[in-house]
C-alpha cells in the first residue's frame, strides 16, 4: 500500500475563481496546509469533458440531487423536485455552462489525507452554510435557492474530489501521467520524518 503521504486529490479553481482573482489567494490555502503541489495547469474546458467528469461517479447524481433536496428541508424551504434524479439533470446542465464558460485552473495536490483535508477547508457546497474559515466561507455568498432561482450552477470557486475513489478518476480525467510529477519537499522531512 502507498505511503499516506502520497495520497492525490483533484482541485479545480472554477471560472469564477479566475474571474474573482482569488487564484493566488486559493492556491496559498493549499500550500499553507502542507499540500504538495503536483501538477497544474490552465485550461478551458468542453461541456462534454465537464459531462464526462461529473459522470464518472455513478452514484453522484443522486447524492448531489439528496444533498440539495436537504439544504432546502433545512432551512424550511420547499425543493424544485422530490426526484434527486430530476434536480440532477438540472444540476448537470448548469454546470456545463458554468464550468466551460471560461479558462479553470486543474491541479494535483498530495499529502497526508490529502482529499479530506482540501474539503476541510474548501467548505460545505453552498457557500451561505460553508464555514467561516474555509475558502468558500470567506469569499463567496451564493446559495441553492439562489442558484436555483436563475436556474444556474451555485458559485462556489472550486471543485475538490470527493473520496479517493472519486480523485483517481477525476485525476485521471484531467491530467496525462507525465503532467504529474515526483519530488520531495523540504516540508516533507518535519510533516512526515521519523527524526523529530
Ligand atoms: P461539491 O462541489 O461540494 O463536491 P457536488 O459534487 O454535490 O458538490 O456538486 C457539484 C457542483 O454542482 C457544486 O460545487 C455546485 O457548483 C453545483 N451544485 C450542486 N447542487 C446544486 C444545486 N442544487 N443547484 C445548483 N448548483 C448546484
Ligand atoms: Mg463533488
């Protein structure tokens, strides 16, 4: 089995991140944590490979459409559908739109629970609840029945894997083996070496 140090997860800076100007701020977060960054680059993606990617996971329609549903009953608001499968395919086109509207950012990021701990403090998916620290807590305001309201995706400046399962694939989706790389850090021998 790899080292924990080694585990990878997929961050993806969104259109409005880049428009936001937040790129230097939220790839500092990530850094600061201890993070390892091994890959990145600047791309303007198809609405096909956006479909592709939040299709990788068979489960994640109806999660995202569960999830949703949830943030309304929450608040004590009523959803747009009882059918997670129905706010899904909505979900799906919005972000097409969204996550092709302009250039992203990809990035590999490696460490000790390296996909937990860039959801730690990315935040929850709808910014009014994300907390306060995390990245979408501080610098964003949207909401479900906000987005849901203008029929479009909520606007929260990243996408971070899931579950490790999830960052393979998304991994995989986005980046050819030779755009990743190996190399030690310096950090690496105070966050992980048997010397201390
Ligand atoms: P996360 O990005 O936190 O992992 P999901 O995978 O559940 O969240 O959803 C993917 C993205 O779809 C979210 O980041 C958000 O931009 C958008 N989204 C999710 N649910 C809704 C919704 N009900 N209405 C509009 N956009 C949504
Ligand atoms: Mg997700």
């Amino acid at each position: 089995m790899a080292h924990h140090k080694e585990e990878r997860t997929l961050v993806i800076i969104k259109p409005d991140g880049l428009q936001r100007t937040l790129v230097g701020e939220i790839i500092g977060r990530y850094e600061k944590i201890g993070l390892k960054l091994v890959g990145m680059k600047m791309v303007k993606a198809s609405s096909e490979h956006i479909d592709k990617h939040y299709n990788l996971d068979p489960m994640w329609r109806k999660n995202v459409g569960e999830k949703s549903i949830k943030g309304y009953l929450d608040k004590g608001l009523t959803p747009p559908s009882n059918d997670p499968l129905v706010i899904a395919q909505i979900v799906v086109d919005a972000l097409k739109k969204y996550m092709s509207a302009g250039p992203l950012i990809a990035m590999v990021w490696q460490g000790g629970n390296a996909v937990k701990i860039v959801r730690k403090i990315t935040g929850g998916t709808e910014p009014l609840t994300s907390d306060v620290g995390t990245i979408r807590g501080d610098f964003v305001l949207d909401s479900y029945a906000m987005a849901d309201k203008d029929s479009r995706a909520i606007r929260n400046l990243i996408h971070a894997s899931g579950s490790v399962k999830e960052a393979e694939d998304e991994i995989a989706h986005w980046f050819k083996k030779e755009e990743l790389f190996n190399y030690e850090l310096i950090n690496e021998a105070i966050l992980y070496g048997i010397e201390l």
